[in-house]
C-alpha cells in the first residue's frame, strides 16, 4: 500500500465554491486504476487569521506502480482543473508515503 497525500489551503472566501470542486474531484481521481480510498481531513487552524482554510487529501494506492502511473497519465490533467478553477487561491502541497520495511 502507498499513500498519497495532498495538502491544501484554501482563501476562505472560496473555500466552499473549493470543496464542492474537491469532492467529485476525489471521486475522478479514485476512478484511476490503483486507488483504493481516499479520506479528506481537515486541518485544524494554528494560530491563522482565519483567512485560509486548510485540508488534507489521503489517496490509497494498491502500490508505488500505480501512483507512478498515475502520475504518467493523468496528474497533469487533473492537476490543471483546479488551477483553471482556482489558481492563485490555493496552494497544493503533496507527499508519498510508503510502509516502512520491517
């Protein structure tokens, strides 16, 4: 199993217009061969001003192939509707997890 984790902060004053894109978002990007799962937290403020909303997207892969597939094939696309969306009023973060060996 991999992890694929995307963080968000969002301009609160389009943070629900934001989350009402994620959702179905979330739902395309499990429709790619190899995800799993995804749960979407949110992160609770540290000391903010109030003016950005913050939230963690966990993907589930079945492996590290799938992601790189993902990657290969249909990142950039999906990647890009949300900038067309909403550029410049997010910032995306991301990370790989992998299990550690035993």
């Amino acid at each position: 199993m991999v992890i694929y984790e995307v963080n968000l902060t969002v301009d609160a004053d389009i943070a629900d217009a934001y989350a009402a894109w994620l959702e179905p978002h979330i739902e395309e990007v499990l429709a790619v061969d190899g995800f799993t799962s995804a749960d979407w937290w949110i992160v609770e403020p540290d000391g903010e001003d109030g003016t950005r909303v913050s939230w963690c997207v966990q993907y589930y892969l079945e492996s590290r192939d799938a992601l790189a597939a993902y990657f290969r094939d249909h990142a950039e696309r999906l990647r890009g509707d949300g900038l067309a969306r909403f550029g410049g009023r997010f910032e995306a973060s991301r990370r790989v997890l992998l299990p550690r060996a035993s």
